[in-house]
C-alpha cells in the first residue's frame, strides 16, 4: 500500500514539474495552439522549423536566426491582464478592426561578427486582400483606450509594462543587435482583414557594414500563416 502511495506521489510531481517547465517556457502560460486563429502555413519556407507545442516558426538566414511565434488574445490577456492592469493589447469585439491587436513575438539571435539592426519600416504584415500593417506604436496603442473612455488605472498600469515588452522599445533608438546578442519583444499590428485567409509576416533586418565604404545588407525573413475566419471572430474575451 505505502509502495503504491509513493508510487502515485511521485507520479504527481512528475507531472506538476513537467508543467511547470512548460509554463516557464512559455512565459508562464498554457498554450492552446488549436484555439489560435493564425498558424503556421502548410507551405512554409523549407529552411524554416516549427515548434509543435507552440507553433513558433524559426528561420536561419546569413548566421541571424529569428523566431516568431503568434500570441492569441486569450493568451495576451491570460498573461498581461490581472486584477491591477489590463494588457496593452486588450480590445473588445465591438472595436473596429483598425483598433484590434494582433501580436507577435519576436526573437532576433545575431550570430555574426558584425551588428544588425532592424527596419521597423519595412517590417510589415500583409494579407492576400492587399492589406498592409505597420507595426502599431505605443502611442497608437494608449490611443485606442482614450478614444474607447477605456483609460483608467488598470490600463494605464498596463501601459506601463508596455516599452518593457514590445520588441521596438527593448531595442531603442537604434534598433541594434549586437555581435552575439539575442534579443526579444512583441510586435503588435492591428488585426488582418477578417476575410483573408493567408496572412504573411516579413521582417527585415540590416547587417553592418564591414567598411566605412560599404552599404547596409538588408536580410528580409518571411514567415506565411493560414488564418482561420471562423476562429478569428469567435475569440473570446478572457478578462477584463
């Protein structure tokens, strides 16, 4: 009897350290990759890997590696909205699309000898009805909730944590990445027409020069997602 009692024990913490390696993983929440209306496409670049536990995508190009991995709503609003701050993503369903976030996570390892920097300019999401996204500012996002009346405490706490985690900000006003360094952050958008099924994400990234001479080499990344029409519009609000 005590041998299985140990037996079950050690089965239940087993499983509890298991999950918690996967929730630090994942920033410390669970994932349903199923429940997410954008993944990866079938028709992915061949050089490209995917993680199935989290559908992050990882390409390796001219010795950078990226990593972009998609953050459903109800994943943004799992990790950012408490009792004491509302995520800086938030929206509701009667917003207008041009108000909707939709939010990436980007990690940028630069593995050669020279920096990189990235062009937030050219950095764009696209979708197949010929839309184009810039990525969406902390201003564009405090934005949102002042014309919504949406501005209180909560949200503004959770504008505060926003230059912590958007990728622009954590880069600064150069947008380098050193030699050796890896560097990470979310980009938001606003969200891809509700109509378009492929949806396509390009970022562009710059190496130094090697001489005072020579020009920037632009190394642009694209990383294709199928967006599920029926799971973008029935995302439901997990907090408010």
């Amino acid at each position: 009897m005590r041998r299985l009692l140990y037996f079950a024990m050690s089965l239940m913490l087993c499983a509890m350290a298991m999950y918690l390696c996967a929730c630090a993983s994942t920033g410390g929440v669970s994932i349903d990759v199923k429940k997410d209306p954008i993944k990866p496409a079938s028709d992915l670049n061949k050089d490209a890997t995917v993680n199935p536990s989290t559908n992050a995508i990882t390409f390796t190009k001219e010795g950078i590696t990226v990593t972009v991995e998609h953050w459903s709503r109800a994943r943004l609003d799992n990790k950012f909205t408490t009792a004491s701050q509302r995520s800086p993503f938030y929206y509701l369903d009667t917003w207008p699309q041009s108000m909707q976030s939709d939010v990436y996570h980007v990690s940028i390892k630069n593995d050669t000898t020279r920096g990189v920097v990235m062009n937030f300019k050219e950095t764009k999401l696209y979708d197949e009805r010929q839309y184009e996204y810039i990525p969406t500012t902390i201003e564009e996002l405090s934005y949102r909730f002042k014309t919504k009346s949406l501005m209180d405490l909560k949200t503004k706490n959770g504008m505060e944590l926003a230059p912590q985690i958007l990728l622009q900000s954590r880069l600064g006003p150069k947008s380098r990445i050193s030699a050796g360094e890896t560097l990470e952050g979310f980009i938001p958008f606003f969200t891809p027409s509700s109509q378009a099924e492929k949806v396509w994400l390009i970022i562009v990234l710059e190496k130094e020069p090697e001489t005072s001479t020579a020009a920037y080499q632009k190394v642009p990344f694209r990383f294709d997602y199928k967006q599920d029409l029926v799971l973008r519009k029935t995302q439901p609000i997990t907090k408010l």
